[in-house]
C-alpha cells in the first residue's frame, strides 16, 4: 500500500471531522484488529487490501448497530408517524467515509489506520459505489434518506436490491461499451439479510367476484426477502433503514415439471421468478415498456405495502400480534411518498389490501388511499412518460386493472359533473387512452391517487401546473405544490471537500453543517484577502488532486493551472452535450486561426453515461471522444485547450471532479430540466456557473444574484416563441459563420478521418430534427463563455464570486427540502433532538 500522509500534513487535519480522542483511537484499533483476524482465512495468513478494507467496514458498523436498534425501539415506543420513500433507484455510492462523518469517527478511524501503517484512503477506494440508479432521481433519494435521519424523522427507504446496478462504463476506440456491474462480486457488509420477513408477491392469475368478495387467484408466487442497510443521521445517533428486496423463487416454483419428472428444468425456471431483482434497467428520463420492468415495479409496491401494513397494525417492538386492525387511523401513521410514477402501482395496490383482504369499504378505502400517497414528478419529457398496455396489466395484474378502471369511472365521472358536454377535457384526464394499443397514463394515476403532487423547482412545479397536468391544476389546485430539490451537505461538502469545509468553520463555526443557510455569514469576509487565499488555495489543491488522480487511472496529463470547465450527467440530448461540444471546436478553431494570441488555458471535461439503447446519446459520447482526439493531439494548442471524456463517471467520481471544478455547465434547453442537482454541488463547492434559465439554476440566479452566474440563452417563454414560429436551424448556421465552420467540420469527417461520414446523423439531427434548438443558443453560449475567460483572468474578482455563490447556496439543502415535505406534505415535525447513544439509558 502507498505510504501514508506524512506527520506533518496529518497533524493539520482538524476541526470539522473532530479531534480523535486516544481512547477512541484504541478501541478502534482493537476492533480493527479483531475484524481483520475473523476475516483472514485460515490458510491465508497475508491479509490483502480488501480484507484491510473488510475488516475497517465492519470495526465501523459495530458503531452503527446499537443505534440502530434503538432508534428502532424509540419509533416503535413513541409510535410516531412513519415516512416510506418508495424509489425504483436510490444511488447510494459508497458507505464507508459517509457513516464515519456522520458518526463522528473520521479522525479516529484515520489516526488508528494511520498508527496501523495503512492509508485510509486507500482503503475508502477499494469499496464498489453501491449504483442502484441512473442519476438525478436515484441520487436525490439518497441525499433524502441522509436528510431524513438527520431530521429524526421516522423514515424508511424502500426499493430494489438490484444484484447488477447501473453499467460500468469503459470507453473503446472512443465508443461506449458497457459492462455489467457485478457490486456484490465480494460481498456487501452494509447490508443485513431479514428472511424471517419474507413477503410472497403475486403475478399473473385470475380474478374471481364472489359473495364472499373479490378474490385473485391461481397466481404465481415469487418470494421477496429484505436487506436492510442503516442509514444514520449526523451526529444525532438516529439511524433509519433502507430496505431494498431480493426476488426469491419459493420452493415449489414449477413444481409441475418436477413432477414430470424434469427436474433440472424446474430448478432452471427459478431463474424466471428471480430476474425480478437481477438488474437495473439503465434509462434515464426514457421510458421502456417491458413487462419485466413493470414486474419490478410491481414487486416494490407489494412488498413494501405489505410490510408497512404489518408494522401499522403491530407497532410494538419485537411484536408481530396485530394490535390495531381498524384503518382509519392509517392516514395518521402513514406517509407513502412516490419518487416519479415508477412507484405509481402502490395506489391500486393499496386499494386492493384495503378492499379484497381487510374488507375496507370501496369510498373510505379510496380516500385513505389519497390521503396516505404523494407523487413527485421529475420530468416533463413526454418520452419519460410511463404509459403502461392495458393488454399486459390484463396478463399480469389482472384484479389492479379492475381497480383502476373503476377508479378512472369514478374520477371521470366526477370530471363531467364539473365541466358538462366537455368530452375532449375528458379524453385528456382519463387515466386510460384510447388509441390503436390502449395505454394506463401512471401519471394521472398518481395525480388522482395522491392528496400532494409536487414538482422539483419552482420553474418545473410552474410548467406542472400550467401544461403537464393542466387540466387537473383546474380542477383541483391545493394539491399541487413544488419542492425545490436539494442536496445533502455532508457528503456533498464535508465528506468531498474537508479542506473548504475546514475553512468555512474556521470563520463561522460548525452549524452549517446541519443548518446550510448559516454560510450567509461568509459573506462578511468577502473581502477579506487572507480568506479570499484560502479559498483559491484549497481549489488549487483540490486541482492539482484530480489532475494526479487522471494522470493516475486514465494516463491523461493536463495543466493544473488552466480553468477546470466541467460538464458532468447522463448523456442526453435535452441536456446538450452538443452545446459545449460546438464550444470546444471553436475555441479550437480559434486558436488555430491565431496561435500566437494569448488564451484562457481551458480543460474541458465532459462525463456521463448514455442509455445502452440511445443512438444518439453514443454518438455524442464518439464525438467528444473524437474532438479530444485531435485537439489533444495538435502541437498548435499545446496546455491551451484540453478535451477529456470522464470514463465512468458515477459519485465516487463525481466527489472528486466537482470540489476540482472552477466552471460548472448547466446548458439544458429552457424548459427540459427539472430542477438539476448536480448545479448545486457544483454551486456549493466553489464553481461558478454557466446556465440556461432552467430547473433550479434560476433559483440560484435568485439567491446569489444573477450577475454572479454565467445566465445565457433563451427563457422558457422564448422556446415557446421559437416553437411558435418553427425552429429553422438553417437561419442560425447560415448567419453565425464559426457555427458553420464547427458543423461543416463535423460533417466532413474531420474529427473522424477513418470514416468520414461517422457523424451524419449528428449533424442531420441538428440541422433538421433538433427537438432542443441547440444552434438558437450558440451565439449567446459563445458570447458568454468569453465573459467566463475575461473574469477567469482576475483571480481575486473570480474567488470573490466563487465566496458569494457558496455563501448563497445555503438553500439547496436537501434539509430544507426534506424540512418542507416534512411539514406541508407529511404532517410531520423534524426533532432536533438525538437520541441518546446505545452507552446511556434512554429518557
């Protein structure tokens, strides 16, 4: 293993991850100890890496696991009301250095490893990132749960535990291929396997209407069996639990077979009940219509409903008697809150329980149904819609079908009471719709289901209100309402950037770490020149890092010194990749035109993965490859201008390119971005921004002053002109000749000698189908990024922006997010309160 830091740079680490007592440090060497002798094998007296990691892993989980039960036993003796976050996606990433800043053991554990002759980053590196999402929305879930604990909030994650997460990506001649994610290959120590509450899920069947009531029968059977993982709060020693379920064949799965004597094929067709839970499907904002894909939604649902329902009626520890069985109550204790519609199936399901098996009766299940579920929407793409055949919930979910017809009726019926003769208003609410394949809209479902329905910036809660879901905004406006997205600071600051969360606390002290908005107070030393240096140092250090860590895993060298320019997330045409592409070949351009001009030296980094499935999206991947390839290659531009594709980009990586960056880039089309998260990493970690008026970079605009973002482009309402008037994108390439000279180069296989015509459909795309009107906003873009290089130019103006934008970011906290769903959705209080730790007795 590397040597460690020197004495000298170790001592210096202080404040914000507490000062390692020595008895803190014993015992946790003790404990490292006892670990790493458990988990040697016998023959194998030469401990590896991995075992070192192990061995780390567990010495701090024996820390998480008396909290974690009592914070169990004091929801289940308070009985509070209980918040279920169901998500197909949580991208958790690692665990490790996150439980250790949340519990206050950081420096401990380091002085330990330290005293041990190890590296604790060394070890941190070795676990796998736990990718059980696509991006935004998986994330956000992670930085809620985080929240949530840290709130004290009685709350529970629940989703899949995927075995193949979101692909490892490799890059190949310049083209994505993808490799299966196999996170579990060693073992996960975070997790606890719970099989004594193993829940059976149906499938397929029939519905049989009888006197005794509705019954679903002759079903398939596939078993769900939970892990948990404890997710602590900071340092307040509540630790909530994410449970993620497990697709098991039972025993007698195809049991016919077996009795027929083909036994191997019986034991084979496991497989088919067990693929539920195998992989993640990798589409961000695309919608797939496969019928394992709403198998895995439906299996979420069921599990998860009946496992909230068995701790509604048995709410005492250790207890598994119900001791309530009326459900009136239910709304009270229940909080079911819907990331996205892939979760949608929870509103028909509950009806289901309520109805079919608890014999609640239809209109008072109904409305325990909505005042029990939430629907976040998280995109207003009409590709991203779930609209599910009604053929395939006739074969798979039979009785649900029923359920939503009838609550579509009911719905409909209410809908042509208040706008009589209105068929066509009719025809655009109907959670059925009609057409050549009947479809179920999941998203009216959840609108109907829910008594909140929230967008995720104050923009796209706008554009919910008056296009998406219009017509149900009229008809019943006090349940829409927006929650700008946020994200968590510990990791997305404390955990990511020790060095600026050091200084910070230097001046204003601890509390931002759990109170985001107390950063304001930095803005009393905006011109105070020692701690203006300080922030440009502890960029530069964390420059100089990533520089040594790309020339380390990817063989890159580029200058430390030159404007780190960063665009990172899914690859997607909304989002514009193209955009900054057009940049980066200008700028090219230009220095090629001028080579002895001086010039910003710039780094451009794009990373980000694109849908196995999406053409276009791998195009964009080949052509930034490409640029780079010839740009990095030309002895005319030299440090001047470097283009690097970010292989694999995932949160191990993102936590350490964002603290790096000096420029974020937020570029989506006015109008196509929900709300965004990355932008408040970036905001948070002393980047400045480039962006369009979109998702939460306008709230941003708003909390550190417009003139402090890099703000271009057209406003929604200019899309909505251009849209009006039909997008030519022939004016833009004709009038703007450094546009033209880029595409024509694109088009005539410069960036691509070996086969010229490799980026044809690009350029078709853009000159003819371009849905996101990439050249109207190229003139704008490229006027603006020479605004970017003339303040890049003035270190101390910049730094003093980079101060202002971190003192202003205090809002993107998914604290405050959590805070307001909290009160305005849940009806719930967050405590401040912690619980005492498992070493006192309870109050």
């Amino acid at each position: 293993m590397a040597a460690p830091l020197s004495d000298g740079d170790r001592r210096k680490q202080i404040s914000v991850r507490g000062i390692a007592g020595l008895g803190d440090v014993a015992e946790v060497r003790k404990s490292f100890n006892r670990h790493l002798h458990f988990t040697l094998v016998k023959d194998r007296n030469v401990a590896t890496p991995r075992d070192y990691y192990f061995a780390l892993a567990h010495t701090v989980r024996d820390h998480l696991v008396g909290r974690w039960i009592r914070t169990q036993q004091h929801y289940y003796e308070r009985d509070p009301k209980r918040i279920y976050y169901l998500s197909l996606e949580f991208y958790m990433g690692r665990t490790l250095q996150n439980t250790m800043v949340n519990l206050g053991l950081q420096n401990a554990c380091d002085e330990a490893i330290y005293q041990l002759g190890l590296d604790l980053e060394e070890l941190e590196e070795i676990e796998e990132d736990a990718g059980l999402g696509n991006g935004g929305l998986g994330r956000l879930a992670a930085c809620f749960l985080d929240s949530m604990a840290t709130l004290g909030l009685a709350a529970y994650g629940y989703g899949i535990r995927y075995e193949f997460g979101i692909f490892n990506q490799k890059i190949v001649d310049g083209w994505q291929v993808e490799e299966a994610d196999d996170w579990l290959r060693y073992g996960n120590p975070w997790e606890k396997a719970r099989p004594e509450y193993m829940i059976p899920v149906h499938f397929y069947g029939r519905v049989d209407h009888t006197p005794e009531g509705v019954k679903w029968i002759d079903t398939q059977v596939v078993l769900a069996m939970p892990y948990d993982t404890p997710v602590p709060g900071y340092k307040n020693n509540t630790v909530n639990t994410m449970r993620l379920w497990s697709a098991k064949a039972p025993n007698d799965f195809n049991l016919q077979e077996f009795n027929m004597g083909d036994y191997i094929e019986a034991v084979l067709d496991r497989n088919l009940a067990e693929n539920i839970s195998r992989v993640l499907y990798p589409n961000d904002n695309f919608f797939e219509g496969k019928e394992l894909r709403l198998k895995q939604e439906y299996f979420v649902v069921a599990a998860t409903l009946q496992d909230i329902i068995r701790r509604f009626k048995s709410s005492k520890f250790g207890c598994r008697d119900p001791v309530r069985t009326c459900f009136e109550t239910f709304p009270d204790k229940v909080a079911i809150q819907l990331n996205d519609t892939h979760p949608a199936l929870s509103i028909p399901e509950l009806m289901r329980i309520l109805v079919d098996v608890e014999k609640v009766d239809w209109d008072k299940a109904w409305e325990i149904t909505k005042r029990t579920c939430a629907y976040t929407n998280h995109t207003v793409l009409p590709e991203a819609l779930e609209r599910w055949p009604v053929s395939m919930f006739e074969k798979l979910l039979p009785r649900h079908l029923e359920i939503i017809y009838a609550l579509n009726q009911m719905h409909l019926d209410r809908v042509a009471a208040l706008y009589p003769g209105d068929i066509d208003r009719l025809r655009r609410m109907s959670v059925i719709e009609e057409g050549d394949c009947k479809r179920i809209n999941m998203a009216h479902l959840c609108v109907i289901g829910s008594h909140a329905v929230n967008g995720v910036a104050r923009i796209h809660s706008d554009i919910v209100k008056n296009s998406v879901f219009k017509d149900f905004y009229e008809l019943e406006p006090e349940k829409f309402q927006n929650k700008t997205n946020g994200i968590t600071p510990r990791r997305w600051l404390l955990l990511c950037n020790p060095g600026l969360a050091d200084i910070i606390a230097e001046k204003i002290g601890e509390g931002f770490i759990t109170d985001l908005s107390q950063l304001k107070k930095i803005l009393d030393f905006i011109d105070n020149e020692t701690f203006i240096r300080d922030v440009a140092k502890v960029k530069q250090e964390n420059k100089l890092k990533f520089a040594a860590y790309l020339e380390e895993q990817y063989k890159v060298k580029i200058n430390p010194m030159s404007m780190f320019d960063v665009q990172v997330k899914r690859i997607h045409e909304y989002k514009r990749q193209l955009l900054n592409c057009l940049h980066a070949i200008t700028l090219y351009n230009r220095i090629r035109c001028n080579p002895s001009k001086s010039f910003v030296p710039r780094t451009i980094m794009i990373g980000g993965k694109a849908a196995p499935g999406y053409h276009m999206a791998k195009m964009i991947i080949k052509l930034i490859t490409s640029i780079g390839e010839v740009i990095n290659n030309d002895p005319y531009v030299g440090d001047k201008l470097k283009v690097i594709f970010l292989e694999n980009y995932r949160v191990s990586l993102a936590e350490k390119v964002i603290p790096a960056a000096d420029l974020s880039q937020q570029i989506s089309t006015a109008g196509t971005e929900a709300s965004g998260t990355g932008n408040m990493k970036f905001m948070v970690n002393g980047a400045l921004t480039i962006g369009t008026m979109d998702g939460a970079n306008v709230e941003m605009a708003e909390e550190a002053g417009e003139e402090n973002l890099f703000i271009f482009g057209m406003r929604v309402e200019d899309v909505e002109a251009v849209d009006r008037k039909g997008y030519n994108a022939q004016e833009y390439y004709e009038a703007l000749p450094e546009l033209r000279q880029a595409i024509d180069q694109i088009s005539s296989g410069f960036f691509c000698p070996r086969d010229p015509g490799c980026f044809r459909d690009i350029v078709n795309m853009l000159m003819y189908h371009d849905r996101f009107k990439v050249f109207a906003d190229y003139e704008a873009y490229i006027k603006c990024q020479g605004q970017v290089d003339q303040l890049f130019m003035d270190p101390r103006e910049w730094t003093r922006k980079v101060i202002r934008n971190i003192a202003c970011s205090g809002k993107f906290s998914s604290d405050r997010t959590i805070t307001e769903y909290a009160r305005e959705i849940w009806g719930v209080e967050p405590s401040a309160t912690a619980i005492p730790p498992p070493n006192l007795p309870q109050n």
